[in-house]
C-alpha cells in the first residue's frame, strides 16, 4: 500500500503513455494518488482524472507564480468544485520567491484568499513554499490554518520548521530529493519528524529520485521514497508504507 500524495498526472509528460504509467504504479503497490491542479488547464485535467479513475482524486487551487493572473470568477470555480466528492484539498498555494513573474504583495494575497477558502469549504491545503518559508508560517499563522490543517508538499526546510508546521496540524511530505546523497535537511526531516506526521509524494514529473534523478519522474517511484525512510528510522518499508498511507487517508478524510 503506498499513497501518492501529490503528483501531476495531469501534466504534459504524460500525454503519450498515461495508462503504462498507471499500470507501473499499480504493480509497484500504489494505492491511491491525488492529481494536484494549479491553474486552468491543469485543474481540469485533474477533475477528469479523478472522474476517470477511483484510486485517483484530485486538488485544486492557484500556483503563487501564477498569482497574478488569478480573477474572482477562477477563485469561484476552485470553491464550486471542493462540492465535489473526489476533491480532497485546495492547493498547490503558497508562495514563490525564486520566479519573479508574480509581485510578492499579489502572491500572499492569493495565498490568504485560498486559506480562508479552504476554511470555508472545510478541506486541508496544500502548501507550495520556495525560498519564502518565514512568510509562509507567518501567513498560516495569521490567517489560522491550523483550522483545516494540511500538507507542506515536497518540504525542503529545517527539522525546526517542520516541527514548527507539525504544531499547525500539518503533514510533511517528502519526495525525491530525501534519496539524494546530498540532501541533508530532508534526511534529517525524515529521521526527526515522526512516523505519524509524514507523507510521500513524488511531484512527478518532476524530482525524480535516485538513481532516476533528472528523469521524468512517476508515481511508481514514490516506492523509493518509502524505502528511504524506512532506512533513515530503521524501519521495515512495510511500516512506512502502512503509515504513511493511512496518514494520507487520515489528512483527506478518505475512508
């Protein structure tokens, strides 16, 4: 059993070979996913996937680099469609300091506007962060989002941080790069942060682990993930599997 948390099936990458992808994952023991749409075309990729297949659901929400170009009639449509039965989140939101393409002042709006959303809609969220994590735990403070809670999706800061996000009634989810020789702060996330608080995902296809890393990355290689876990606790993949999976279930209210 392995549920990944966030991946982008939805993406053009996957355009030619959807279903070999879907099959690899399924003999690799992937249970369940959730297609994460951030902007127009990609949330309605995912609503279809989602509609197409039952292991797979969906969340919706605006990217932070693409703040700028979010209307109220887009911010209306995320909240129309968390009515539907396979939306389990809203996200990816956040923000992004590393693309300029989005003023920062634009971006934290977007962000506030889709956090009292989610609490509007009583779902988790989940949480984009690059180069902007001081920003971001203030914003989840200030705006209360311990409330609904949700996922720091692909965490890359301090073990301080992440016990910090914790207390916000937060799951962290690591990806790929924890299978890197050389990332020390996922690894030490990974060792510090405990069983019961921590999701896999792959983000694919993107951040493909090692030894696929600068490869497309798929589902099927979220298995990777949980087997690096496993060693950094000197736990079976079994129990890392088991639990991460339910937390999953747990932080969507998936029964």
């Amino acid at each position: 059993m392995l549920f990944d948390t966030h991946a982008h099936l939805n993406a053009e990458q996957f355009n030619e070979d959807l279903e070999e992808v879907i099959s690899r994952a399924q003999e690799a023991g992937v249970t369940n996913m959730v297609v994460v749409g951030f902007d127009h075309p990609t949330i309605t990729r995912a609503m279809e996937l989602a509609e197409s297949y039952e292991f797979i659901y969906a969340c919706v929400g605006w990217h932070p680099v693409d703040a700028i170009d979010m209307t109220e009639e887009d911010l209306k449509w995320i909240e129309e469609l968390a009515a539907h039965p396979k939306v389990v989140a809203i996200g990816e939101m956040g923000l992004d300091y590393h693309w300029d393409k989005s003023p920062k002042d634009i971006q934290k709006d977007v962000f506030r506007r889709q956090i009292r959303l989610a609490k509007k809609v009583k779902l988790p969220i989940v949480i984009h962060n690059r180069e902007a994590t001081q920003d971001i735990v203030e914003i989840l403070k200030e705006e209360g989002a311990a409330e609904v809670g949700g996922i720091m999706h692909c965490f890359s800061g301090s073990a301080e941080t992440a016990k910090e996000c914790v207390n916000m009634n937060f799951y962290i989810s690591l990806g790929g790069p924890v299978t890197f020789k050389n990332a020390k702060k996922p690894k030490e996330v990974a060792a510090e942060i405990p069983l019961d608080k921590l999701l896999i995902e792959t983000d694919c296809p993107y951040l493909a682990p090692h030894p696929f890393r600068g490869k497309r990355n798929e589902p099927s290689y979220v298995k990777l993930v949980a087997e690096q876990i496993a060693e950094i606790k000197g736990l079976t993949y079994e129990e890392v599997a088991e639990a991460t999976t339910q937390n999953a279930k747990k932080c969507f209210a998936i029964n």
